[in-house]
C-alpha cells in the first residue's frame, strides 16, 4: 500500500486528521518520566505516546534532528520508536533533507531499512535533490514551503509580490505526482495557508506552529482543507503530549475539529468556485478549461516516464477530473460540442479512463452506452461487449488521450468484431505527432478537444509555465 493509500485508511479508519511528533526532547519530557536515566524515561514518554493516541492519529512525525542529538542511543532509540508504531499508521520522517550528495543512500536507508512512509525534504537543491526519493513508487516526500520564525520572513517572503515560498509551491508541483508529493506549511497566519491551498489545491498540506496562534485554528482549518473537509494534516500541540491524560484531551481535540469538518463540507460557500486569474485578450476559447486542469495537478510539467517507456516533459493525468464537479461539467460540455455533430447510434467508451466521461456524455445525450471489455472473463457469459446492442448501429467511441492510438484502436476493434461500426473516435486530448494520421488510415476520423500544443501554448501565455519548460516540450 503506497502512503497515499496508507494515509487516507487510516483517516478514515481513526476519523482523525491529527499527527503527532514523536519528539525525545530533554527540555519537555515529563516529570514522571525524568529519572536518573535520561534514554530509559525519554523512551517510556515515547511509548506512551504511542499507546495513547494510536486510534485517534493518521499519522506519527518523529523529528530525526532530537534523536540524532542524543548520539548512538538516539538512533537505536529511534529504531525501536519507529518499531513500536502499529503498522497500519504511516510514519512520517521529519529530517528537512537538505544535502544533494547524500540524497540517494539516505532515501535508500529511511525507505528500504527504516521502512518510514514519507520523508520531509528542503526544497533549495530543486528537483535534483527530490528525484532520488520520488523513485519509490509508495513512498512520499514533504516540501517544506515556509516557517514560522520571524527571521525567516525576509527569505521566505521576500519579494512581495511573488514571495519565494509560493514560488517553492509552484515549482515542487512539477517534482511529482500528488501522491507521492506533498507540502509543509509551519505558519499562525491562515492567509498564508490559503494562499498555498489556492495554488495548490490537489496537494496533501502537514500543517506546523499552527497552535502558536491566538485561538485561530477554525481559520487555519477553513484556509487549509480542501472541497472534501480534508487534505490537511494538523499537528497534536506539544503542550498536550505530556498530559497524564492524553487519550481523553487528544479525542476532545479530535471531535472539535470534526465537528468543524462537518460544517465546512456542508457549507457550499466554503468550496469556492474556480475563478480565473488572467486576462488575455483573444484568448483560447478553452483557456479557463486548461487553467483549472493545470490547478487541480490534471497536467503536470517535468520528466514523466509513460506507460510507452517514452519520457515527456508533460504528464496529463485526467482521472482526477472525477473528483471536480465544476472541472468535470466543462469537459462533458466539451466534448458534447463535438458529439452532437456526429451521427452514432450508441456511445462506446474504453476502459477504463474514459468510462466515467462516457457514462456522463450517455446520460446527458440521452444516448445507450456499452463497452469493450479490456480482458475477457474465462467465466460467465465471456462477453467482449457489455451492454445491449444490436449488429449493424453506428457507434461513436470516446477516449481520453490520444498518444500512439493503439489502445483506441484495439477498443474499436472489438466493437467491429460484433457486427458494430466505428466511424468517429473523440477523444479530449490530442498529443499531435501524427496520430490523426493513423486512425484515418485504418478507417477512423478522430475528433479531439485539445491538442497539447494548444494546451502548452494557452499555459505559457499566462504565465503558468515558463520559457524552459516551453522549450523542453518542442524539443519533446
């Protein structure tokens, strides 16, 4: 199970959005557990912790810098903290990585022999620095974005008008994909919080300091949740975590906090609707479309590996549109523009990205809908086509990104196989290179809502992406 995965079950199964530090901090340690042993009380405060707080956590963040301070004993101590935590529970490595040249044997040792589930990284080496640990598929990795020192403020802020820990935002989305990459926020302040939740909306955000605020938290938690009422993970206040009574204040906190999950769910005007940010003059008649794609994390720019084994300096990735009413509206609408100029008794999608596009264009068209199955079942009825059809319609297929064409077309193979035909295949993406050209070759017109030079070009012109990543795709 990648972190994702882990992370989001064990939400749901703790209904918690809290994490807590597991901190062997000399100067906070308990009084019941300071003794003339300083690693055996320090120890006994840990598993404490633990114990008490393993149904009402998401997830446990211990500090590598404490347990370094504390020399060997600090290390082993840390193994056998990170040993105690139930397995179910992700672990978080706050470590604020900085050191390009280590990168890859330390993501080996905390990933491979530590088994952590996500590790905090410094972004100021850049991608270079992140690569080595976005390589294992099921772990994560925290950028950290700003802090909540005073003196950071004049790095971290500066300059005003697009200050560096925005740009931090901006850039580490095309580091990786929002499961693997996330973001670290330590601020009392909400409208920094929102102002990274805007820019990234789709991101996973472990909240930090936000307890140093004067009884702020609805407006952190307001600023920091997502649509869904979550996406933001919330830091247990140290000053509870020495609390003979832990178990009971930690739930206190944890229903405070889902109470006002609940209303910000229910509340429509928390969810803001997307609004655009540019004014370009002539603009791409899609243009609002693209943007809103871009935000959500559905086109990310970078070094991609696709499912061909090619390397794209792109990556689009629709599904999520699924999860984005307002996104999801507009690409139906979209695509409909091109459907109800085509003549087709049914509508056919191919599994499985399309499958929910088609199903909605089938119930707003008012037109049946089947589709080939990706493998057929040695059991049942061993049908290649689901739904009811009857040989000799006209079936118009819908796909979501055209590339090679080779899935498409294999999708319409199928559908020809039993008396049906293909004419138009409408996909939402066009990735150009010729593709069209092969699909009238093998007897198909292919329709498409966008191609990805119209996409990169409408991005560039708003300032979305820059020259670089411009020229790395026509160089692609």
């Amino acid at each position: 199970m990648n972190f994702f995965d882990k992370l989001n079950t064990a939400i749901s199964q703790n209904q918690s959005l809290l994490f807590v530090g597991l901190d062997p901090n000399p100067e906070m340690i308990p009084a019941r557990y300071q003794s003339s042993d300083l690693m055996t009380g320090l120890e006994s405060w840990l598993q404490f912790m633990i114990a008490e707080t393993a149904d009402f956590v998401c997830a446990y963040k211990p500090t590598l810098g404490f347990y370094q301070a504390l020399g060997v004993p600090g290390l082993e101590l840390l193994i056998r903290t990170l040993n105690s935590i139930p397995a179910h529970i992700p672990i978080i490595l706050d470590a604020k990585h900085s050191d390009l040249n280590t990168s890859s044997i330390f993501a080996h040792s905390i990933f491979t022999e530590w088994q952590v589930d996500a590790v905090t990284l410094s972004p100021y080496t850049g991608q270079d620095h992140v690569a080595p640990f976005v390589v294992y598929p099921d772990k994560a990795v925290f950028i950290l974005c700003c802090t909540s020192n005073p003196g950071a403020a004049t790095v971290q802020q500066y300059p005003h008008n697009s200050p560096l820990y925005l740009q931090v935002v901006q850039e580490s989305k095309t580091w990786g994909t929002p499961e693997q990459l996330c973001l670290e926020v330590g601020t009392t302040n909400a409208e920094v919080l929102k102002s990274i939740r805007s820019l990234a909306p789709e991101r996973i955000i472990m909240a930090r300091s936000i307890w140093a605020g004067e009884g702020n938290i609805k407006q952190i938690l307001a600023a920091g949740l997502n649509c869904s009422g979550d996406g933001l993970l919330i830091p247990v206040p140290q000053d509870i975590l020495g609390s003979g009574n832990l178990s009971e204040e930690i739930q206190s906190l944890r229903r405070e906090i889902n109470e006002f999950r609940g209303e910000f769910i229910h509340d429509a005007s928390s969810c803001e609707v997307w609004f655009s940010d540019v004014d370009v003059q002539d603009k791409h008649p899609h243009q609002d479309l693209i943007l809103q794609l871009f935000d959500i994390g559905c086109i990310m720019f970078g070094e991609f590996v696709q499912a061909s084994g090619a390397t794209f300096p792109y990556y689009i990735d629709l599904r999520k549109i699924i999860s984005n009413p307002q996104v999801f509206n507009q690409v139906l609408s979209a695509y409909e523009k091109i459907l109800t100029g085509l003549t087709f008794d049914r509508l056919a999608g191919i599994p499985y990205g399309s499958l929910p596009t088609a199903t909605g264009l089938s119930l707003r068209l008012h037109c049946p809908m089947i589709f080939p199955r990706k493998e057929v079942k040695a059991h049942g009825t061993r049908r290649v086509i689901e739904g009811n059809f009857h040989p000799g319609e006209t079936i118009a297929v819908v796909d979501d990104i055209l590339i090679s064409g080779k899935s498409v077309m294999e999708g319409a193979e199928k559908i020809k196989s039993v008396g049906l035909k293909v004419n138009d295949i409408v996909v939402f993406i066009d990735h150009e290179k010729g593709v069209k050209d092969r699909l009238k070759a093998n007897g198909y017109c292919g329709h498409s809502v966008l191609t990805i030079s119209e996409i990169v070009t409408t991005l560039h012109e708003v300032g979305r992406i820059n020259d670089e990543q411009l020229l790395a795709f026509r160089e692609s």
